[in-house]
C-alpha cells in the first residue's frame, strides 16, 4: 500500500514538473516589469524614501509598448544621476536601479527581436492611460456607421 501510495506521489510530482517552462524572454521582462512597479510604488510609500521619490518621473511600464525602451533608458538616467547621494545609497533605490537596468538590458540587447510591440503610445507610459488608436480602415468603419 505505500509503495503504491509513493508512486502515485512521484507520478503527480513529474506531471507537475513537466508543466513547468523555462523562462522565455517575453516572460522575464514582463515579470521584471512588474517587480520593478512594485518596487516603485514600495518606494513612494516607504517613509525612508518618500523624499527620494519626489524627483522619479512617473513611469507605468508596458513591455507591448514600443516607446518603453525610451522612457526606460531616460527613467534609468534620473535613477543613476541622482541629485541626493542618501538616496542613491538607499538599499531599495540600488535595487531599483539594478532592477531597471536589467529590464533595459533585456528589452534592447537579449530580447532586441524577439519581444513584439502592440502600440506606440508614449504618453500611456507617463500617465497609464491607453488610448485607443484606430487604423484607418477600421475608423472608416466608425465614420460610416455615424
């Protein structure tokens, strides 16, 4: 009865092992996106680095957007020149920028062709905010139905 007990238990610990995938490009810099966001909102709720996230832009980071590689490298450039010296030696500021540095790392060298950009809206990165670009044929759908 245990044996069979352990071998149904090695049998599920396999399948459960074969659903795993190794991390593609795509999955990495998404995931990093969003460790970065939730560094970044830790940062402005944090009393020790509140002051240090007055001068960080806003960012809202999208790896479907094609305009993130951009702002990426200009928020990267405000991380690594701060103006403050206690703020660039805040533990959570140095992850920051590592964190960063490794999404735009991976965005433009690792994954330079294999990542697809769905828009190009660089203000939804500042605000967060999409906003829908139609092509032309579907807008001269929208004007025709009017």
């Amino acid at each position: 009865m245990r044996l069979g007990l352990a071998a149904l238990a090695c049998f599920f610990s396999f399948v459960w092992l074969s659903e795993c995938a190794p991390p593609t490009c795509y999955s990495r810099a998404l995931g990093l996106s969003k460790e970065v966001m939730s560094l970044l909102d830790k940062i402005h709720t944090f009393h020790l680095t509140i002051t240090c996230a007055k001068i960080l832009p806003t960012i809202f980071l999208d790896v479907h957007n094609s305009c993130v590689t951009t702002k990426l490298r200009d928020f990267l450039y405000v991380v690594l020149n701060h103006p403050d010296k206690y703020c660039r030696e805040r533990p959570r500021m140095v992850l920051l920028k590592r964190k960063v540095q490794n999404l735009h790392t991976i965005i433009t060298r690792v994954c330079y062709r294999d990542l697809v950009f769905f828009t190009d809206d660089c203000e939804a990165i500042d605000t967060g905010y999409s906003s829908p670009h139609y092509a032309e044929d579907r807008l001269q759908l929208l004007q025709e139905e009017r």
